[in-house]
C-alpha cells in the first residue's frame, strides 16, 4: 500500500519517473541512500552490486542505480519512506533510460565538448553542465580532465530537463571510455656484440629466422616469463654472438617482445649481460 508522506524530492521523483527516467534518492555528498538496514551508513559500500557480494540481504535491489526505478507505487511505498526523509538530492539511472550523460566539470571541459561533440541536450550544474545522448554505453570516470561518463550502471544528479534536442549518442564519446593500451616502455640499448670474425652463418635469412623465433618464444611463454627471456638471450648469443652479424635492431626486438610481456627495461638488461658473462662474449 503506497504510504502517504509526501516530501517534495519525493513529489518531484514521481514526476521525473512519469517521463520514464528510473530515479533514486541522494543523501548529502551526492551518495545514494541505504533503503534496506544492511546499506544504512554506507555499510554496503555503496555498490549496487552488494546483493551479488553477500552484503545485502534485500529480496531486490535496493541502493544505488540498481534500485532506480519509474515505478511510482515503489517510490512512495512505506518501505521506501526512510529513504526519502534523509534524501538530500533526486537522481536518476542514465542507462536504464537508453541515455548517456557526459559530466563537464569545468570551463576547459566545456571548451573541449563545443569544440569536439555534437550539440544535445544540455543541462546546467553547479560548475559545468550534463550534456545528455540518446544510446547507452559503458560508464567510465576521468575519461579526460574534468569529464566523467554516466550510463549503463552509474546514476547522474537530476537538475532538470535541460534545454535543446537530444541526439544520438556519437562514436567520439564511446571511444571515451575505451580502455588504451600502456604506453610502450622504453627500450633500453644494449651494445651488440663486435664479433670476431667473418659471420658463418649461410644466408642473412638464417639469421631473420632465429630472431623471429626467440621473439615467438618470449611471446608464447605460458609462464617464468624471466626464466624463458633469460634462456632466449642465451639462445640468441649462443648462435650468433661471435660472429659479428646480431645488430643492436635485433637486440631492440627480443628487448621489445620481453617487455611487452611485463620486462622492465632493467631485467632485460641483466639477463642479456649474464647471457653473455656466462658465453664469456
């Protein structure tokens, strides 16, 4: 039976969710309100996961954007009442609408967004606005200074209805929230051998092929990744390390394929040095 106190953050979530947005009470500091005992005072840790974890006994969701919903009999059940006596602020699940909302927090953010993004429907904030997609994606915070993605699984501050048209949600916002690769590390130069001789190997191929191999082998290495860079220098050194034809270019390969497996530039250093102490080059 739905209860009868009717504060106006309440009266206000009726009306946001009757425009189909799943909405949700925030106490003060932004963060959402427990509406079960087990989450009361953050003791849940403010994952909407927590049910999943053990931490929340609930027979449904009930805290953070898994518990926004448009349904209003919810909203003003007795059981939600608690809730909305200490909400501080309405918020809503983005990507339970089909929305995305891109948080621009300053003027810098804001410069890069009418500079890069299509304009949409935006929605002013206390330092920046929301501009706001139609499409859903992965949330991602700190996509660049001083912008934050809200969507699927994240909830964004309602401040309003904004004002312009919504459009679809762009590839360059997507690509906000793709994960880069590490930058490569550096490549620590290590002398080739000089050599002492004319080279004996039969063809410049035989050589090509060996280096292929030692980089295949580091690279394929299920496991003791140090021990197999170490055993591939060794390897590499024994065949060719007195005749003059390994150049630094093939030691910046093998060096590259080791650290592309968790190497620092150090390791490799010391395993080709004490592949070559122990071949006495």
């Amino acid at each position: 039976m739905p209860y009868d106190f009717r504060p106006v953050l309440l009266r206000q979530a009726v009306a946001v969710a009757a425009r189909g947005l799943p909405v949700m009470p925030l106490r003060a500091g932004k963060l959402p309100v427990g509406n079960c005992p087990s989450c009361a005072g953050s003791r849940c840790g403010d994952r909407p996961h927590m049910k999943a974890a053990g931490h929340c006994q609930c027979a449904a969701p009930c805290h953070g954007w898994a518990a926004a919903t448009t349904d209003p009999t919810v909203l003003t059940s007795r059981a939600w009442a608690p809730a909305w006596r200490q909400a501080a602020g309405l918020a809503y699940h983005p990507g339970g609408a089909g929305l995305t909302v891109v948080d621009l927090d300053d003027a810098a953010a804001l410069d890069w967004a009418r500079t890069t993004l299509p304009p949409t429907r935006t929605v002013p904030t206390t330092r920046g606005e929301h501009w706001v997609y139609r499409g859903t994606m992965r949330s991602a915070n700190g996509v660049r200074e001083g912008v934050d993605v809200k969507s699927a699984m994240s909830y964004a501050r309602w401040l309003g209805a904004g004002d312009g048209a919504m459009v679809p949600l762009p590839q360059a916002v997507r690509v906000l929230a793709v994960k880069q690769p590490p930058p490569a590390r550096p490549v620590l130069a290590v002398p080739a051998p000089a050599g002492h001789g004319v080279c004996r190997h039969r063809s410049p191929a035989y050589l090509e092929r060996g280096i292929t191999m030692a980089e295949e082998r580091i690279t394929a290495a299920p496991s003791a990744v140090h021990h197999t860079v170490y055993r591939t220098f060794l390897a590499v050194l024994s065949a060719h390390g007195r005749c003059g034809c390994l150049t630094e270019t093939h030691i910046t390969r093998l060096f590259t394929a080791a650290q592309a497996r968790g190497e620092s530039p150090r390791h490799c250093a010391e395993a080709w040095n004490n592949a070559r102490t122990r071949l006495g080059l």
